[in-house]
C-alpha cells in the first residue's frame, strides 16, 4: 500500500499554513495560575497578550491559547472562568499580529467564542469527544482542527495507563477520529492530529511514541508533538539542583531550582525536536519558541 502523500497545506478559518520542509512551531500561550510548566507566570490578560506578541515576534506559527490547565490530576474550569481568562487575550492578540490563534479547549461554547473573538483553530485535548457539540462548532466555524488522543481525563489519565502496542491503538484511535470528522462534513485539509504525548501514557510510551511518530504520517494529516517540558523528559534528564548545602533552602533557592530543572528539560525538549524534524512531524508545540527556531534553522543548514 502507498502512503499517502504528506500535506503541504492546513486550511484555518480564514488563513491558510504552509507545510514544510521544516516543523511549523506552536508557541504555548496558558493563562492559568497553575500551569506546571510556567507557573502562572502569563496568567492576567496583559502579561499573556505581551507573551504571545513576543513567541510571534520569535518565529512562532501558531500562538496556542488556554485557559484550563490539562496537566495531570488538575481540577476543571468552569466555562465562566475560562472565557473570562482567554477571550480578552485573543482578542489583544488578533489586533497586533496576523499569526494565527489557536484556542486550547474541549468546550465547544468556548470554542465558538474564540473563534468569534477571533482565534482560526480549535485544539481538544479529547478529540473532539468530550463535548458533544464540539464537531458541529467545528463544522460552522470553518476553523482548522486539532484532535488528540488522551486515555481518560486529567484526573484519571495517569492513573497506570495500559496498552498492548501504544502506537498502533493509537493510530486506530486517530483514524477513526478522522473519519469521524470527515463524516461530520470537515474538510480533511482542516484536519490535524496529535498522539497526546503525556497525556494517559507512562514514560516508556511516551518514548515509543516518540521514536515510532514516522507511523502516523501514514493518516495523511498533519501530525503535531506536543512534548514540551513533559514529564518523561524530566525522568530522564532532571539531576538534582545543588547551591549551597550549608545554608536552609529559601525561596530564592526553590525558585533557583525549578529554572534549573525547567533548563534541564528545555534542553530535552530541544533534543527531541531535532528527531522530530528529521522524522518529518509538521507541527512541534513547545515553550520556547526562540530556541526551537534558531535550532531548526541550524539543522537545516548542516
């Protein structure tokens, strides 16, 4: 059988990305107060409009907008709450920068008011299951898609996750995920679709899924790796932060601490992204957008 040919195109409400050679980078915009990664540090409206003007400024495609952190046993949002921390932000964003917006939700009213605020993609952590109306937003929005295969929900995704081969039941999951929505009457040109690194899988299958990705180009849609400062990249590259044992640990010395443990797994995500590169992946979701750029643009001169 001949696989299909990798797409060059991914069609958004109103704009369209080109594909390729190189991966589209997705700079991540939380405006949460508990984010595991950035600690809330981009939480109010202002400080996450100037973050994503600077991650646009620094090369990014794409500006990832959510409001409810997906980390492992994090509470929900209510939808008051989470329209009320993303649409002011999309909205500032939209009126500075054309780089597209995309609003990280499983809620389809609070798709649908991103969209209206502005955003051109719709990025659901379930697939587009979670919330029944969800296809149907999808559909009248035109927006582009973004469906990712999570095993459970954030209480329960991580409560020991099993699989008898992680890929393939996942490239079956993605596949019906992408009949379904062609189905629904969505354009496949619309249509991304995301393994869900960490998200109801153990390290060991998230490195699978890492150094098997190449198989899910076989779906013919754009496939996005969303492995950023992930927790399988702090079990293997974390090692203990060491100041001044003498001293009792301060706040200075716990903040010193989770810098040099997120440049530890920065430096690991970065590593990563080079193999997703050469493995041909179209979208990579990261923190650092700087970085990703510059290193891209250097492995693809040498």
């Amino acid at each position: 059988m001949t696989p299909p040919t990798a797409p060059s195109v991914w069609k958004l409400r109103s704009q369209t990305l080109t594909l390729g050679p190189l991966p589209l980078v997705m700079g991540i915009v939380n405006v949460t107060p508990d984010s595991f990664s950035d600690g809330g540090k981009f939480s109010d409206t202002h400080s996450a409009i100037k973050h994503a003007l600077r991650l646009a400024n620094q090369g990014a495609a794409i500006l990832d907008v959510g409001g409810e952190s997906t980390r492992p046993y994090s509470a929900p949002v209510d939808t008051r709450r989470e329209l009320d921390r993303v649409i002011p932000v999309i909205e500032g964003i939209t009126k500075e920068t054309k780089t597209p917006v995309s609003i990280d939700t499983s809620k389809a009213s609070v798709a649908a008011a991103a969209i209206e605020a502005g955003a051109q993609i719709i990025n659901d952590v379930t697939g587009l299951e979670g919330d029944p109306r969800m296809p149907e937003v999808a559909l009248n929005s035109g927006a582009g898609i973004c469906a990712m295969h999570m095993k459970g929900d954030p209480q329960t995704m991580q409560d020991d996750p099993q699989y008898t081969d992680v890929v393939q039941e996942i490239y079956r999951y993605l596949d019906q995920r992408k009949t379904f929505l062609l189905n629904a009457g969505i354009e496949l040109e619309k249509i991304c679709l995301d393994p869900g690194i960490g998200f109801g899988k153990t390290h060991e299958h998230n490195l699978q899924l890492i150094t098997n990705c190449e198989a899910f180009l076989e779906l013919g849609c754009p496939i996005l790796i969303g492995h950023s400062r992930k927790g399988f990249i702090g079990k293997t590259v974390d090692v203990e932060f060491k100041d001044n044992p003498d001293t009792t640990e301060s706040s200075d010395q716990k903040t010193l601490a989770n810098d040099f443990k997120i440049a530890n797994r920065d430096a690991g995500t970065l590593a990563i992204t080079l193999m997703l590169a050469r493995k041909g992946m179209q979208i990579v979701r990261v923190h650092e957008v700087a970085q990703t750029v510059a290193a891209l643009k250097m492995q693809s001169k040498v």
